[in-house]
C-alpha cells in the first residue's frame, strides 16, 4: 500500500507505473558508481522516482571544475566526499527514500560482493578500464547493469543482463575505444536520464531495455543511432569459456 504523501508524491507517475510499479521501485535497491556527471542525473532521477534504497559509490571530492556538469554538487559543497554530498541532495529532494553512503572507489575485489546486494548497477565512472571492470564484477555477480560513456556532446548506453546479453566486454573489449574525456553537462544529463530509465524499467518490468544494443547520440548533430550487439562466444567475462 502507498501512503496519502506517497500517492500524492508519485501522482504523476502512478498513471504510468501504476501502484504496483511504485510499490515495485520502493523495493528496489540499486547501486550508482560515481557521483559525476552521467551520476549526478541518475542518482536525481532515481530519488525523485521513489527507488526506496540507493547506494551511492565515490572516493573522489567536490572540485569547482566539476559543477559545470555534475549537478548534484553545489558550490557550498567543494571539498566534500561526492557520495556524501550527492546522499544530502538526494536526501533533500526525497526524504523517503533510503540512501547509502559509500565513500570510497570500487574496485575488482570489492565490487562483485557490493554488487549482489543491489538489484541493479548504473555505472557512472570514468574511463574504459574502470567500466570494463565494472562490467566484469556485475557479470561475476550476476547483478544487471547499465553501461554509459560521454565525450563532448556525445552520449552511448547500454544494459546488460549477465548470461543473457552482450556486456561491455562483448561490446568494447576488443579493440578498446575510449569513451571518457572532456564532455559538457547536457550529454552526461541525458546519459544519466536514459540510465535512470533503464533502472526504473528494469524494477518495474515495463517497456523494452537496452539489452543487445548501443543506443548512441550526439547533441551537437542530433544524430541518434541503435547499435546492434551480439555476445562474443569467447568474451573473457561472459563467454562459453567465462562466467555465465
Ligand atoms: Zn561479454
């Protein structure tokens, strides 16, 4: 059941959702790795969405630099843990869901076990290591996640269900090509949206993921494309030989 506040809260949702589907995204838990960019969007939309548990995991502070684009930072912040600060502006936003602070980066040895007590990755890091790392822990876990890049005005995702769809391995893994670098706000914020999107469908069972496919778009050109994808029988990470 949904409260008075809640259905008041969500009323513009329920219509889509229905209670079912809020009732869905209040038991989700899911984890965002980076509080940047492409996490400042997502970690917003899913507080705002009613997701009832969401972790949030950087190691990095505040720098004037990044609110040119991370929006989940303000000025009086700088110097701050980003997972600290990103957690009290999701706390202002949506007092009622609940928030994880994990101050720290990720890495290989400590992601698989942190992944599998989410439902859901979106994976907001930087650089193509760090996300095929990423990528190979949720494949490990078999937690679902959402891979997203942005460079310049240009924005790529993609979901992978471990043993059911590419990851970023199958996708990326041979020949590598970066897909971090100088960006501006815009592309990070539709990067994150279409990540907060991916999880709320993903939660709610509803409309269609981004399995199998790259769904790119560049701002400046407004030129969108859908990339298919297949998985590479011998992808280190979820081929035949890896784990399923
Ligand atoms: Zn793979």
């Amino acid at each position: 059941m949904l409260s008075e506040e809640e259905r008041e809260r969500y009323a513009r949702s329920l219509s889509i959702l229905g209670e079912e589907g809020q009732q869905a995204l209040r038991r989700g838990r899911v984890l965002v790795i980076g509080a940047g960019g492409v996490g400042s969007a997502a970690l917003l939309y899913l507080a705002a969405a009613g997701v009832g548990t969401i972790a949030v995991a950087d190691g990095d502070r505040v720098e004037r630099s990044n609110l040119q684009r991370q929006i989940i930072h303000t000025a009086d912040r700088l110097g701050e843990n980003k997972a600290r600060s990103a957690a009290r502006a999701m706390a202002a936003r949506n007092p009622g869901v609940q928030i994880r602070v994990i101050p720290e980066y990720v890495s290989s040895q400590t992601l698989p076990a942190l992944a599998r007590r989410y439902d859901f990755v979106i994976d907001g890091a930087d650089g193509l290591e760090t996300k095929l790392m990423i990528s190979d822990s949720c494949v490990a876990a078999g937690v679902p996640f959402c891979h997203c890049g942005t460079q310049g005005l240009r924005f790529q995702v993609m979901t992978c269900l471990p043993g059911r769809s590419p990851c970023v391995r199958c996708a990326f893994g041979h020949p590598a090509g970066s897909v971090s670098g100088s960006t501006l706000g815009p592309a990070c914020g539709c990067a994150g949206s279409v990540a907060a999107a991916e999880a709320i469908k993903y939660l709610t069972g509803r409309g269609e993921l981004l399995t199998g496919r790259l769904f790119t778009a560049d701002l400046m050109t407004m030129e969108s494309r859908m990339v298919p994808l297949r998985r590479d029988p011998g992808c280190p990470a979820c081929g035949a030989s890896g784990q399923q």
